[in-house]
C-alpha cells in the first residue's frame, strides 16, 4: 500500500493497471536500461515454436536476457522458464545474428557468456505458488513485480528467494529440460566464490558488506562468474573478488573522479580487469576499512 500525507492526514494511493501486456511491455522497453541495465534487442523475437515477448542483452554479463510479461497465475514459471532457456541455447546462432543486425555490430559466438543466459518474468503480481517455486539459490529465472498508482507512480520489485534455498540440481534429474539447461547455465551464489579464497578473506569481505548495507541500505548483492557485484539502483558501486590470500576491489569510478588521498587505489583504465571502474584496491585486512568505505560513499553520491 502507498500513502502519501495530505493536510496532515493520510491519504491511500489507489492502484492504476496496465490494462494490457503490451502496455506493460512498451513501457518497459521503452525504460529497459534504468529499470534492468539491459540493452533492448528485439522486441517479438520468434525463436522455434516461441515468441520471446522481449529479447535483451546484458554488458556486464555479456550474456542474453529473456524477458516475458504475465497477466494471470495459471502458469509454471520452472517449466515456461527452462522451456524457453533450453530453445534459446539451441539457437544460438539466431541470437547473434539477431542481435548483430539490430545493434550494427559484430558479436562473436566466443564472446559471449552463455552459462549467465537467464529468462526474467514480469508481472503486476505472482501468486504464493509461484513464489514459492523460485526457491532455488542457483535458479536462472528471476521476478519481477511491477505496479502503477495514480499519478504515475511506479514501483517496481524483484521476488527474492530464500537464503537458506537448495540447489535446482536436487530436481534437475527429473526434468530433462532442466537438466539440459543447468549442464551449460550456472546461476553463481556467494559459496562459488567463498571455495576460493580462506576463511579470513572471507570475514573481511562480510565485515565490508556489513559496513556498505549500514551505509546504503538498498544495496544488491549479484554474484557473478568472476567478481560479486554490490549494487545500488541497478548501478554498479563496488566489486569484489576474494582471492586466495586478498580481497580484491574495483571501484566503479571513471579515470580523475575518485578522490583518494592516501593512494591506495592502482589506475586499471588502460589495463584489462574484472569488475567495473577504473580504480583496483587490493587488501587483506581490515586496518583502511574506514577510509575505503568514505571512497565507496563518495561513489554512491556520483
């Protein structure tokens, strides 16, 4: 429920539907970038026997996203999920065609990272079922749940899984297609990158963690193949990759924009790397904890 005060007293906010899917999804292509960071593809793209409603591209990832918007509860979202990923990597040649004419480039088949393909549903609302069956911690299907209020007022949330969920692998034997798709799609967790490093890098990066969501509450946490992101309105603010002995850091800062009195950071814009900016820190302890988390809040205010 949203309120908003008027004369001191509360006022509700009362619900305005997207009548039809199609607006639904005019609406989100029409703002694919500040609401997922995707670029836009195509819009209708018929794969086989499907008709994806929008085809996107993710740079980070440098993988492709599946999007498909949903007016009733009726349906699987395992089974529509994984039947529309399994196509997908059949097809792969006809993604990269696609996604060459569209864009005027030249995506090769090796440059991109199949294995973060992932399908997103998008709805005004998804039943207790459904939900529920999202609780696989490494599931590459994510929701989305979109409302419009009077006044174009727009929220817009994603349906987080449990914490404590268990591997779609436990299932992926009795389903042919979820188990074609988990052989070549991975959906990386925190444990992928806890088995690489020991046991004080890793408190080092929970004790960070700690002190980034006291500072900036919103914050996301996106595992991905080589680095956990942390987020905060779909922007990237800071990256993590545990090593073995050091908790490696990218600021996400442009080269001449980050104040950094004491040096610590190594200028990476010239230079390949993980994660993004073009500033690398590299520590392992905690004794400039408080000095890089006032360079992580100066970021958040860019």
């Amino acid at each position: 429920m949203l309120i908003k005060a008027s004369k001191g007293k509360a006022e509700r906010i009362l619900q305005n539907e997207f009548k039809l899917e199609k607006e639904l999804q005019k609406f989100m292509e029409d703002n694919l970038q500040e609401l997922l960071n995707l670029e836009l593809v195509k819009s209708e793209f018929v794969v086989e026997k499907y008709r994806i409603d929008t085809l996107g591209f993710d740079k980070e990832n440098k993988s492709f996203v599946i999007i498909e918007y949903k007016r009733g509860t009726s349906y699987s979202v395992i089974d529509q999920g994984y039947s529309y990923l399994s196509t997908v990597l059949n097809n792969k040649a006809e993604l990269i065609l696609e996604y060459n004419e569209r864009m005027n480039k030249t995506l090769k088949r090796d440059e991109i990272d199949w294995s973060q393909t992932r399908i997103i549903f998008i709805s005004q609302g998804f039943s207790k079922f459904q939900k529920n069956s999202l609780n696989f911690k490494d599931l590459p299907i994510e929701l989305y749940e979109i409302k419009r209020y009077m006044g174009d007022i727009i929220s817009f949330e994603t349906v987080k899984n449990r914490d404590n969920a268990e591997s779609i692998n436990t299932i992926s034997s009795k389903n042919k297609e979820i188990n074609q798709v988990s052989k070549e799609i991975k959906k990386y967790t925190l444990d992928d990158h806890y088995t690489n490093s020991n046991e004080n890098i890793i408190e080092l990066y929970k004790l960070f963690l700690e002190k980034i969501e006291d500072m900036i509450p919103d914050i996301e946490i996106e595992p991905k193949k080589l680095y956990i992101a942390i987020k905060s309105n779909k922007k990237n603010i800071i990256d993590f990759r545990l090593q073995k002995n050091a908790l490696k850091m990218w600021l996400n800062a442009k080269k001449g924009t980050l104040k950094d009195s004491k040096n610590l950071s190594k200028d990476v814009s010239s230079t390949g790397h993980w994660g993004n900016g073009d500033y690398e820190i590299s520590i392992s302890n905690d004794d400039e904890l408080e000095y890089i988390l006032s360079l992580i809040k100066d970021i958040n205010r860019l």
